[in-house]
C-alpha cells in the first residue's frame, strides 16, 4: 500500500507539474515542438528516480503522470506517440540488441528447464488469464487467441525482470531467474516474429465472417 500510495502521490505530482510547465513553455514559445516530445517522455523518467527515492512504484507514479500530464497539456498523447514511432524505435531495438549479445554469452548456461518454462509461459501461463478475463466480453474463440497469443512481449519481460532482480539481489535462485527470463524473451522473438503476419491474416478472416452485431465490429469509445 505505501508502494501505491506514494506511486500515486508521485505521479500526481510530476504529471500536473510537468503538464503545466510544458504548456507555459509553449505558449511562451520557449520550447520548440522537437523538445516538448523530450519533455513528454522525460516525465517518466523523473517518476523513476524519484520512486526510487521514496519507495514508491515506478510502474504506478509512470501510469498516474501519463493521466494526469493531460490535464495541462492536451498534446502529450500526440507527441509521445511521434516519439515513440521515431526514436521510440530505436531505443527498442538498442535493448534488444544488448540482451542479443548477453543471450550469447549465456548460451551454453541455458537448460532444458528454462526452455521448458518459456514454452510455458508464452502459451498456458499468459493465454488462460486473458481467457479468464474476457469471460462475459462476448468476444469470439478467435479474438481470446489472439489477444492471448500476441499480448504484452519481449520488452515488458526484460524490464520487469531487471526491475525484480535488482530489488530482489542475492536471491538464491537468481541465474535461474534470469535463465527464463532470456529463454522466453528469445522464444518469443522468433514465435511471435514468425507467426505475426500470418496470424494477422488468419484473424482478418475470422472476424470479417463475424455478424454486424459481434463485439469486434462495435465503435470503441
């Protein structure tokens, strides 16, 4: 709960702040439309340090500032997305290019076990939770599969594994962690790699078969 609270406590903070020192930057037009993109993306990064400094969740203080950054500056949806698909992308794929080259190093120390646990959790593990959590959506066999399958991946295991084993040092099983972690990452790279353009495809299909009144073809709000 003191994770939570001050997680919030934080995000409120920086994300009104941040929202309204951006807007007056550029209304004063001191801050060109270039450097409003940094700021955007700077906010949840100060939302780790300073999480980090009073024992708040970075997770919760990032999510609550990306809220409430809104609130003073309507544009940071916009402009986080142009970041995002610009350097956004870069930055992505440096880190998968550093966990590459530690993947290699490591190679020989991979077990049966860890491929075994990927194999896992990239099929029971992640798809019968999102199962159970679309019960009572209404949405087809095809939809539950495929948001199942090609769910949150890759990057979002590295940084939640990093998070947990720097928290957690000196854990008893810390290689063995660590192991799965970059099994899974690597078996879902060529998984879902492989398979996206032609499960996309195969999704298109199914859900054009739907009626009109299926879920999948309602205007989300």
């Amino acid at each position: 709960m003191e994770q939570l609270g001050f997680g919030t406590l934080v995000g409120l903070a920086i994300g009104l702040a941040g929202g309204w020192l951006l807007s007056f930057a550029r209304r004063k037009q001191w801050m060109a439309e270039s450097f409003q993109q940094i700021g955007v993306v700077a906010l949840p990064l100060l939302c780790l340090v300073v999480s980090e400094m009073v024992d708040a969740s970075m997770f919760i203080a990032a999510f609550v500032a990306g809220l409430a950054v809104q609130k003073g500056f309507k544009d940071a949806g916009k402009h986080l997305g142009e970041f995002a698909e610009d350097w956004g992308q870069l930055l992505n794929l440096g880190v998968f290019f550093l966990f590459g080259m530690a993947a290699v190093r490591d190679w020989p120390q991979f077990g049966r076990a860890s491929w075994f646990y990927a194999l896992l959790s990239l099929t029971l593990v992640r798809m019968l939770p999102v199962a159970i959590a679309l019960v009572g959506t209404r949405l087809s066999r095809a939809s539950v599969i495929f948001m199942g399958w090609f769910g949150p991946r890759g990057l979002a295991s590295i940084v939640l594994g990093l998070v947990y084993l720097e928290q957690e040092t000196h854990l008893p099983g810390e290689s063995t962690i660590r192991f799965a972690v970059m099994a899974t990452v690597l078996l879902s790279i060529f998984a879902h790699g492989l398979s996206a353009m032609p499960g996309i495809g195969l999704y298109a299909r199914k859900i054009a078969s739907l009626t009109a009144s299926a879920p999948e073809h309602q205007e989300a709000n």
